[in-house]
C-alpha cells in the first residue's frame, strides 16, 4: 500500500501522502529492529513499538478520509489502505510473518522478468514442466534445503516410490544424507 501513497506524493505533493509515507517509514525501522530477532522477541518488539504506530495510522487514514474527495486518487489510496490493514494487522502478531512481501517478490523476480522468453519453451507442457521446475526449486529455497541436492534424492527414488506416497519426497520431508 507503501507504493500507491508515494506515487502520489511524486505526482502532487500530497501532504496527506507524506504524512502517510512517514508513518509507515516508522514500521519499517521497527522492523529493521526485529529483523534477524527470533520470532517470539519480534512479537514482542511489535507489540511495543509497531502496534501503537499502526493502530495510529489506520485512525489517522480513517480521520483524513472523509476530508478530501471520493474520488481522488488519495481516497481510493486510503480505502486501498484501509481495506488491507486488518489482514496486515496478523504481523504484529505472528513473529514469522513479515511486514511486506518484498522477499517472496525478489524470488519471483527473475520468473517475471523472463515471462515473455516462456512463451517459446516449445509447447504448453514444456511451459508446465518449467513452471513446476521454478516452483519446487523456490519451494526448496524457502524451506532452507539445497536444490539440487534434493532433485538428486527425489531423483534417485521417484521411479520406485508409490504414487499415493509422493508427499514423502516434497522438500519439507527431505533428510540430508
């Protein structure tokens, strides 16, 4: 939501924009704080310091809402703000959870920006096969196990595993040898 407030700032030079800007600038030094911290100690130090500075901002949008018109690009911004900021609220609770999803969009980075090379992979089920290629590779990198050392496990017993067993092989059930 970080995003749409600072294109508009960018384009009018919205106070309301920079205030909110600000705001959220707070969380993220909270965050900078926590990170690397273990779970329970991220709780906490979002309970303290980022609760009250969230809970501050969805009041502060709430208030300026009504102030500027309905369809300005600021209201739809804060309406965007507002509706998102309950199922954002679970950060501040769940110390795994981060405050925004720039790590899962650094992985899918090089997906996306080889979307247009993918329309050449030959056919639809080299398409799939690709897909399903990036997706237990990122699978595996999420769950700190080695790609290709784990490709080589399944690979070594995939053919004598029985179908109604595969999740055995996924990456989370994976044991280094």
């Amino acid at each position: 939501m970080r995003r749409k407030f600072v294109d508009i700032y960018e384009s009018e030079g919205s106070a309301i924009a920079e205030e909110t800007i600000k705001r959220i600038a707070a969380l993220y030094a909270v965050e900078k704080e926590a990170r690397y911290k273990p779970a329970e100690e991220r709780v906490a130090l979002r309970q303290a310091k980022a609760k009250p500075v969230f809970d501050d901002l969805e009041a502060w949008l709430s208030l300026q809402l009504p102030k500027i018109s309905g369809k300005s690009t600021m209201a739809a911004a804060i309406r965007y703000a507002l509706g998102r900021m309950p199922k954002a609220r679970a950060y501040l609770e769940n110390g795994k959870l981060e405050l925004d999803n720039n790590i899962c969009e650094r992985s899918i980075r090089p997906v996306t920006l080889g979307r247009k090379n993918y329309l050449f992979m030959g056919s639809k089920g080299g398409g799939d096969a690709a897909a399903i290629a990036y997706t237990l590779v990122e699978t595996c990198r999420m769950t700190s196990v080695d790609p290709e050392a784990w490709l080589r496990w399944v690979l070594a017993r995939v053919a004598d595993h029985k179908m109604n067993r595969l999740d055995d092989l996924m990456p989370w059930n994976w044991q280094p040898e």
